[in-house]
C-alpha cells in the first residue's frame, strides 16, 4: 500500500442473521479523489459506509482510514473523518452563523479561524443574508445546506457523503458541489454515495458498483462505459403507429434488445462501422418507416447500471 491509498477497504463482510448483505467487498480510495459508491437499494451501501465510519462493526476483513484500522484503533480512525447523511445533526436552537462557529470551535479552530469559516461557508451556500436568523424561519433545503455546511467547516482529511443531495433543488446540488470540490482542490478526500448517477459520472474520479452485497465493477466512468461496450444508436419514428414495427427490425438487423424511450429506439452497437446501421436504414426504408432523428452516442452511466446490476443474483 502506497501513502496516496487514504482508505483501504480488505476483503469486507457483514451477514444480519443468515443474510449476507457485504460479500468480501474491497478498494482503495486515493488522496485528493472523489470516489462514488454506486448500487440498486438494498445492495449494501448504507452497511458498508457504516462499517468505514466505525458505527458497525464488520464480521470479517479490515478498514484502515489513514492508516487507522477501524476497529482496533477506532478513536484515531473517527479523527480522520467527517460524515453527512440525510439527517441534519444542526442544533436548533442556534443560528446558522451560530452553528458554524460552534462547529468550528469543535474541530480546534481558533475564535478567529471559526469565524473566518464561517462566513466563507456561508457564502458558498447562499446563507449570508439569513445567517443570524432562527432556524425555524428556514425551509427544508436551507437547513439541508447549512448541515453540508457544518460537514465541511473543519476541512476533514476524508468526508464521507451519504446521498448528499436527495431532494435538493439544482441549485443548491451545485453550490453543495463547488463547496466539496474546493475541499478536494485543497487536498482532502471524498467517498460518495448517491443515487444521481449523473452527478457521479461528473464529479466522481473512480467509481465502484456494487450488487447484491458483491463488488461488480469499478473504475473511472469512462472505464466502466467501455466496460458496457460500443456506442448506442438512438433513432426516432417519426410516425407512432410504426414504433413498435421499426423497434423489431432494429432489434433483429442489430441482435441485440433494444430500448423503446417515447418513439425513440435505443440499441447498443457492436462497432461504430457503417454496415450495421446503412443495413437498418435500409431495412427501415423498405418498411416505409420514416425517421426524424438518427444519432450515435457513447454509452452512459445509466447504461451501465442496469446493464451490470439488473437482474444479478
């Protein structure tokens, strides 16, 4: 193990009764990175993120964060992290300014530093101007801010992340998105749970997929793309009573199960060379089924979800 491998998950194990629910799962995060844990619900995310920050203890195999095993030394393991889930850990009774400070002052800042954060963060959530307001005056996405706020005012060496931004508007997805990578660009590390798989496809380094408990894939999100293979072929019917007609004829002249999405037809391709899809053309022409769209697009994270977690046992 090299000293970038921040946290270092071996051969993992977790079984509720006689349910398996964490199969041997191991990686390697890396210092600096965003690292997306992807999976259906129920494949054992949530018990793997529990057992990385010592609220559970793992049956078989070790976690070391830093260096720090999670079980035998799991009071300097707790020091190397910060943890945000769904569930605000804000003091009520406080203001937000109030609430960072405090935070601040926790994590060993000075008066000075803690007030210094503060703003900063207030600043980057959009909570300036309502800073020193009651928090019952505020709506459920700005507590939701001010509690990724409090996550980050001691600049954590690791910041694990339980689906950050379930039920944020676009807005604050991405104010929540420049503050965490400006703790990354600072040198701190990122583990990710989500179920936005186009945030993980754009702001995620590697990613590692998991079903059923078991690690399927990982890899960056162009590895995993290639993984799935080829690129997709989206033709749109201009006409819907002929959808279902030209959805067979592409499915036969491609081999393959295509997608039907409204009277867009989406089939994977083998290749990019021309002779699969001048022969589907052909084949569409003869049929007197006209086109109004006809493009070629990479796969996306989407495709390989579904492609490598559906229908896995």
């Amino acid at each position: 193990m090299g000293s970038d491998n921040v946290i270092v998950v071996q051969a993992i194990q977790k079984e509720f009764g006689t349910k398996k629910v964490v199969r041997a799962v191991s990686l390697t995060v890396h210092k600096g990175e965003i690292f997306a844990l992807l999976g259906p619900n129920g494949a054992g995310k949530t018990t793997l993120l529990k057992m990385m920050t010592t609220l559970l203890r793992p049956d078989a195999g070790s976690i070391t964060l830093n260096g720090f095993n999670t079980v035998t030394q799991s009071r300097q393991a707790r020091h190397q992290f910060s943890v945000t889930n769904q569930a605000a850990a804000i003091d009520q009774d406080l203001s937000a300014r109030e609430n960072l400070r405090l935070f601040g002052r926790l994590n060993g800042l000075s008066a000075k530093a803690s007030r210094f954060r503060a703003d900063e963060l207030l600043t980057d959530f959009d909570l300036s101007q309502s800073a020193d307001q009651t928090l019952a005056t505020f709506s459920g996405g700005m507590r939701r801010r001010l509690d990724l706020a409090v996550s980050l005012v001691g600049r954590p060496q690791i910041l694990f992340l339980d689906e950050p931004t379930t039920g944020l508007d676009p807005r604050t997805r991405t104010q929540m998105w420049h503050a965490t990578q400006k703790l990354v660009n600072s040198g701190s590390t990122v583990f990710l749970t989500t179920q936005y798989l186009e945030e993980a496809d754009q702001y995620a380094n590697r990613i590692a997929l998991i079903d059923h408990g078991a690690l399927i894939a990982s890899g960056t999100p162009n590895d995993l793309k290639k993984q799935v293979g080829g690129q997709q072929l989206q033709i749109t019917i201009a006409n819907p009573q002929q959808v279902v007609q030209a959805q067979k004829i592409c499915a036969a002249v491609l081999e393959q199960t295509v997608q039907l999405n409204g009277q867009t037809i989406v089939g994977p391709l083998k290749g990019i060379d021309g002779p699969p899809v001048t022969e589907l053309l052909t084949r569409l022409q003869l049929a007197g089924i006209s086109i109004s769209k006809l493009q070629l697009a990479p796969p996306s994270l989407d495709d390989v979800f579904l492609k490598m977690t559906v229908g896995k046992n």
